[in-house]
C-alpha cells in the first residue's frame, strides 16, 4: 500500500512541476511578443490575430458581433464597411480570427490618426511574470509619435495557454476601441430612434381654415 501511495505523490508532483512555466516558456512568450508587436507596428492584423488566444478573439467578436448587421441609411451593413466587404450572409463563416484582423484592418485605414500612430509605434519587451495561475504578463516599454509628439508608456500584456503554446489576451486599448466604438454605436441609435419617435407622436398640422364665402 505505502509503495502505490508514494508512486501517486511522486506522479503528481511531477506533474504539477511540469505544468509550471520556466525558461523556455518565457524564450517562447519573448520571440511570440516580438512577433506581435512587428504585426502591430506594420498593421498586419492578420498575424496579430493568429498570435491571439482563442478565448480573446471570442471574447472581441461578442462585443462586436451583433452590429454588423446594422443598416445605414443607404441600405449598407456595417459589416460591409468594416469587415472588408463582408456581407451578412457572409458573418457566419467568418471565423474569430478573420473579424478581429478585418475589423482592425478596416479601421487603422478609416481613421488617420491610428492609422499614424500605429506606424510610429515601437515596442520592447522588458520582463516577464507569471502568476500562480499560470497565466503570463509581458512588460513592455512602447513608444510611438502620434502628429509627431513622441510619447512613451509603459504597458502590460496578458498570455495564456493554449494547445500548442501561448496565445495573447485582449489589451486594454485594443478592448477600450471595441468598447468606444460600440458606445457611438448605440448613442446614434438611441438619438435615431428618438428622432423618429418624435416625427411618429408630433401631431398633425391643422387644416386650413375655409376660405370666407364671396360677399353678394
């Protein structure tokens, strides 16, 4: 009996020792953050999406998703404007990672200013640390030149596993462009469906009053 139990412990402690990250992973989540930050700085959204675990892409697609099928005036869906052409019929086969890298895409050209800073932008990774958890936090210090003002900050980016290695979490600005796109969103629907319930309860003009009958 004490052989069998003494086998078990030493398996399990082997196992969770294994689970633990070392030197390797944090070799790995160094050349994955250079990767990552080369895709931002060139605006290859594509090869940022494929550096993103699933979890994130899942997580930016629910606070997005449910606008593409909006319409504007002119008949044309959001997800033909910035899903690259995309057409609603087209949504369900457009995996996580397409949307994510279309959306982003779409708007670095539609906005000047992003599109600017994300040329300017540099990024060296400075520290890496995991929790208990085993989750990663890749310290890195980013500069970019936004209308020519060079800017510095310091930033943090979450990693998780995956099945083949780590996949990176959603940043604060990344998850902050999703969340302020949708807040215009719903203010533009909620000033249209406000307009047009005024137009629907405003009363209807008076009739003309009749013309006096002609004097005899």
């Amino acid at each position: 009996m004490r052989p069998l139990l003494l086998l078990c412990l030493l398996l399990t402690s082997s196992l969770a020792w294994a689970g633990k990250p070392g030197r390797k992973d944090e070799a790995a989540l160094r050349a994955l953050h250079d990767r990552y930050a080369h895709a931002i700085e060139v605006a290859d959204w594509e090869a940022a999406a494929a550096l993103m675990h699933p979890e994130a892409l899942a997580r930016f697609r629910e606070m997005l998703g449910d606008l593409m099928t909006l319409e504007g005036p002119d008949g044309t869906t959001l997800a033909t404007v910035l899903l690259d052409g995309t057409r609603v019929d087209e949504l369900e086969g457009l995996d996580d990672a397409g949307f994510y890298a279309r959306f982003l895409a779409s708007m670095t050209r539609m906005v000047p200013a992003l599109q600017e800073a994300m040329a300017s932008t540099r990024m060296e990774t400075r520290a890496i640390a995991f929790d208990a958890a085993g989750e990663a936090f890749v310290v890195y210090d980013m500069t970019m030149s936004p209308m020519g003002v060079e800017v510095h900050k310091l930033g943090v980016t979450s990693a998780r596993r995956t099945d083949d290695g780590w996949g990176f979490l959603l940043s604060g600005d990344i998850a902050g462009l999703a969340q302020g796109f949708r807040a215009q969103i719903e203010q533009l629907q909620a000033a249209e469906n406000a307009s047009k319930a005024d137009t629907t309860e405003a009363p209807a003009p008076a009739p003309p009053a009749p013309a006096p009958e002609p004097t005899p």
